[in-house]
C-alpha cells in the first residue's frame, strides 16, 4: 500500500447499513495506509460500536465510489464519496 | 429517452400519450407497470419503503436506458420510479418503450425491468401487520434473469 | 378475461385502472398498443381499413385469451382491437395482461400480440398518396412468430 | 361423395373475396354432390362473372364452417354458414 497523507473522505450510507450506522453520511479521516475499498472497510470496522455491526459481514456490503459500483480491491485514491450499501433489491 | 425517480405516482396513459402524439413512426408501444402486492413470500404487508442514491440511481437508469435504444431500434422510451412509502395496490415503477416493431418494444422493456429489478440502486423495506418487517434480501432469481441479457452480444435478442 | 371489438378508441390508462382497481394481488401489468405507421413496406399511407368477421373474430380473441390463462398465471387480462378506418398514429389494438409477476405478464402479452398480427380474423386494407393501395398480404414472419409458440407444449416459455 | 337433397346455404364474403363478388353475403343452392368446402369453392368458381373473378386461385381463398377454420376437405353437410375470405393480416 502506498503511503499518502490522509485526507477527509465523505461517505454515504443507505438501507440497513445507513440505519446500523445511525447516519446517512459522515467525513472521516482514515491514515494514510488505507489505500483500497477493503482497506477502509477494515479500518471503519475497527473503530467497533456501530461501525462494528454495520461492516460486521463486510462481504455482504457493497460499495461505490463516485457513484460507481466498485470491487473490495478498488483504490480510494481521489474519491470525492464512497457510498456503502446491501446488494440492491430493486423495485 | 428520460427517467425520474420521485414520491409522486405516475399517469400511465399520460406518458404514453407524451411519448407518442403527434408522431406516426412509431407502431408498437409497450408499457409495464409494477405495482406493491398485499403480500411477500407468502406473508401479508402493510406497507414498503423504497429508498435510492440520489444521483446515481438515475445516471444508471440513464445508462441503461441508453443500453436499451443501443440494443433496440426504440423510438422513444421512459423510466419512472417511485420511492418513499408506499402501499399494497400502489404502482412502483413504469417503464415505456417505444418502438415501429412490437418484438423491440416488448423486449426492451422486458430487459429494462430485469435490470430494474436485480441491478438499480434501489433498496426495499417492508412492514407486515404484526409490526415485523425490514429490508428485504437481494433475489438470486432476479439476478439470474439479468445475467441472461448479459450473456448475448448487443444486437441479438433473447428469445 | 374480455374481448371487444369497436370502432371507438381506447384509453390506456382507464383500461389498466380497470382491471387493477382495488386489487392489491396483482404485481405486474403489460400493456401493448399498436398504432398506425404512416408507412408501409417503405412507401406511404394516408389510412389503413380494417375489416373483421362479426362474431368469429370475437370467439377467436376469447378462445386465445383464455389459452393465455391456461399457459401463463395471470389474474386479468383485456383485449380491445379496432375495426374501421384508421389514420396514422391512431391506435390499432391494446392488450393488457397482469399477473403477480412480470415474466408471466410480458410473455402472455407477447403471445397475444403474435397470435392478433398472424391469426385472428381481420384483414387490413391501406391507401397511399397518390390513390393507389389495396388489401395487404399475409406476413410470413407474423405466422413464423406464432408458430414459435405453437411449438412448446403450454406451460412452458419461449424465452 | 354421397348424393343428398340441395339445400339451402348461407355463404358470407371478406376482404377481396367480398369486393370481388361484388357483395357480403349470399345464399346459394349447391346441387347435392357438392359435398366438402373444395367441392363448393370448384361449383362456385364454375358458375363464372364475379364467382370466376372471387375464385380464380381457390388455394389463396380460406375458408370457415360455422366461424370456425377448416380445410378443404371439410364436409358442409350441416353447416349454418360458411365464410370465405383471404389469408387474415392481423392489426
């Protein structure tokens, strides 16, 4: 993982991520080794409390960053909002 | 080609009727409506709740809507999908397309809901008589008729 | 399940409002309309004229409408279909079909539309600009398109 | 073909068969060895003028018992009414 200097991050949360979480978004500031989409899970997860039962399973969250869907190995690099949420149910 | 994702219902005949007046080249116009049942898997519900992503719910349904006239010669189309509560008997979403041939109309619109139904950022909650409830989890069976779509070259068809 | 036949047009949206109103087991609504092209066979028409057997022609509709039933669980159906003349852009035909779920609604409508286009009794006449036109011929890709369904035991899809 | 009485027989037009006979409907008098829907159309055709002009390609005309759609080799014997009209072309 590269190291760059940590910056805020805003993420959004929705369905039963967002109520676990008790909000619907947040800034963070994660260190600078959080490099991938996982990486910040993981780091979210640690902080335990809710962020502890939302990202309980993280393999069941998923994530877009920008508004696009993306893959647990993508690099958070530049994102202006990383959303997380369950698989989506349609309509 | 236009989507909207809103509270308020929709007029069925009013957006065929904005689709289609005035214009004689098209000849086959399919709508679907999808409508909240009394029940789910079998268990009665008093109610849903739909939530979206602000945003990029509707760049996707953009997306794919552009992906339908990509594989379809449509000569117009709309996506509406409503969010927030709704009842038992409500309509949830419309698709419209349009098109001079009724096989690319029927087909379209069947390949917009599929993708409405497994893939758009859209999240159910249900509530049931006893004050159970919650989100409801994401359908294999959906997902699967999605994938079906995806296995074919652009330009062909499914069935 | 009813079938019409009538000079008069439809209203969509009152047709679907009929068959749903107050029912809350219905998920999924398909409508098909057909309009008239203001051409045909890539040359012109002013009108199209269409005549149909009194009586045969409705027995056909409700014996193929209830085939529907037999193959597809739906919960309602309506097929209106006009006589008369017609200029472009009116509409033709509509056929609403709904069920719990949208597979069984968007193929039972499909089916109809191919068995109305090849099987049931009318027969289109059309003018063009300059005087001339006729009776049309039979489309072999219609009749192609319904014996594709003729060809599955009932039950099953064609998709 | 069995030989029975000449009865009366509704016959009704459609489409191009209607506008060349020159009318909708008709009741004709076939002689009783006219026995199926082939052996009517070839009586039909026989007779000339209109009949001549309605019949000329008998395998292009179809034809229905009682609004119900049969072939050739049907037998009329107690049909009420019997239509003949061209190959349908739907909406």
């Amino acid at each position: 993982m590269t190291a760059h200097p940590a910056s805020p991050l805003r993420i959004l949360y929705f369905a039963w991520v967002r109520e676990k979480m008790g909000r619907a978004e947040e800034t963070v500031e994660p260190p600078g080794d959080v490099a991938t989409v996982a990486d910040l899970v993981a780091w979210l997860k640690a902080q335990g409390g809710e962020y502890g039962e939302a990202f309980a399973r993280p393999e069941i969250v998923r994530a877009a960053i920008d508004q696009t869907h993306v893959k647990p190995s993508a690099p958070i690099a530049g994102a202006r909002e990383i959303a997380f949420f369950p698989p989506v149910t349609g309509g | 080609m236009s989507v909207a994702v809103q509270e308020a219902d929709f007029d069925i005949g009013a957006e065929v009727a904005r689709l289609t007046s005035g214009r004689d080249d098209i000849g086959a116009i399919v709508t679907f409506t999808g409508t909240v049942r009394g029940q789910s898997g079998g268990r009665a519900i008093t109610d849903m709740t739909l939530e979206h992503y602000p945003g990029m719910t509707e760049a996707e349904l953009e997306r794919i809507e552009a992906e339908a006239h990509r594989r379809w010669p449509l000569q117009a189309s709309r996506i509406i999908h409503r969010i927030g509560r709704l009842s038992p008997g409500e309509n949830i979403v419309l698709v419209v397309t349009a098109s001079a041939h009724r096989h690319a109309a029927f087909e379209a619109a069947a390949f917009l809901m599929d993708y409405l139904k497994s893939r758009a950022p859209f999240w159910k909650k249900e509530s049931r008589p006893d004050g159970s409830g919650g989100w409801v989890d994401a359908r294999d069976t959906d997902d699967e008729a999605m994938a079906r779509w995806e296995s074919l070259p652009a330009g062909t068809t499914a069935r």
